[in-house]
C-alpha cells in the first residue's frame, strides 16, 4: 500500500525533517518506489510537486527535501501502484478547484467498485481508483450544495459521511484539504515500525 503524511499546522511550518523520513521508505519496507508527491498550501494557492518514479531516485524530492518550503497545510504521499500504470496522471496528491478552492486530496488503499459510481462535473485524468473517489466525493458536494460553499460543520458532516461510505467498499485511508482544513481518516489499524 501507498503511504501517506500530512501536516496540519498553526503557522507556516517546514516539513523537511518528515519530508526526508517518508521519502527513504520508497525503496524500503515494500518499495514505495512507483511515485511520489507532495502539495504545500500558501493561503488558497497550492505548489503541487509530483514525479512518477522512487523519490530516492529524484532530484526534485532532494530540492523539497533540503527547501524549507513553510506551510500550514501539506499533504504528502508515496505510491506503490495496485491500480493504474505508473505515470504523472496516476501520481498523488490530486488537486481538483471547487468554490474557489484547491483541494488535495491522496489515498492509501484499494476501493475497486468506485468506478461503477457515475461522475458528473469531476472527472479523473488518470486511470485510478483514487482519483475517481476523489472526483465522486467532490461531485457529491456539489449535488449536496450547489455553488455555494456550506457552513464549515455542515462540510465536516457531509465529508464524514462521503468517507464512510467509500470506507465501506474498500480500504480508504485518506488526507484531503480545501486550504483552510485537513481532514484524515483511517479505515484499516496502520502503525510504523
């Protein structure tokens, strides 16, 4: 499985030391090696950097590893495909505008029977089961609320049950953000070594 690291902070925070222990792990434990990525919030823009191969092997994880890039929010993944060829398109995080926000959105697990879920506004430039989950959640938040951004707990609430419902069908452990929070869940028992 992909593995995943998130920060949420109360002011604009590095992560290089976290940086550099999860992207040593895409040729350890399993070989996390078919991609990487890593989103860091200013304000409601996002600096996406993403690569399709072993961020041991990539000179774009060092330059983000050794930059103090300082953020509130960062959402990083490491990918060990089950679902999709390796490529740019299938490389995690995914960023997707909906009400004038970015979100990011990266998962860690399997949720096959996603794809028989209809799209309708979001649709995936790649082949995963990830990306399609995260087209159909932000499809449903706009069937929910329209054009029009919800009260914060009325987001929290709908987004809890959109989760649960996917965790449901499959393995979903997931960081997602729209610039002001992160939210996480775990459907499976995960522990570091």
């Amino acid at each position: 499985m992909c593995e995943l690291l998130g920060m949420n902070a109360n002011v604009p925070t590095d992560i290089c030391f976290s940086f550099s222990g999860l992207i040593k792990r895409s040729k350890s434990r399993g070989g996390h090696k078919d991609g990487w990525g890593v989103a860091f919030y200013e304000g409601k823009g996002v600096r996406n950097f993403l690569e399709p191969k072993p961020a041991l092997d990539s000179q774009l994880a060092q330059l983000v590893k050794l930059y103090p890039i300082k953020s509130k929010i960062v959402i990083s993944h490491i990918r060990k495909a089950n679902c999709g060829k390796i490529s740019l398109a299938n490389t995690h995080p995914f960023v997707r505008e909906l009400w004038g926000l970015n979100w990011v959105f990266a998962h860690n697990g399997q949720i096959k029977s996603v794809k028989k879920r209809k799209l309708q506004s979001f649709k995936p430039i790649g082949e995963t089961d990830s990306e399609h989950a995260f087209c159909w959640i932000l499809d449903q938040l706009c069937l929910e609320f329209s054009y029009t951004p919800p009260a914060d707990k009325r987001l929290h609430q709908r987004l809890s049950v959109l989760i649960k419902d996917l965790a449901n069908i499959g393995t979903f452990n997931v960081l997602l953000s729209n610039s002001r929070d992160l939210f996480a869940h775990c459907s499976t028992h995960l522990w570091w070594l």
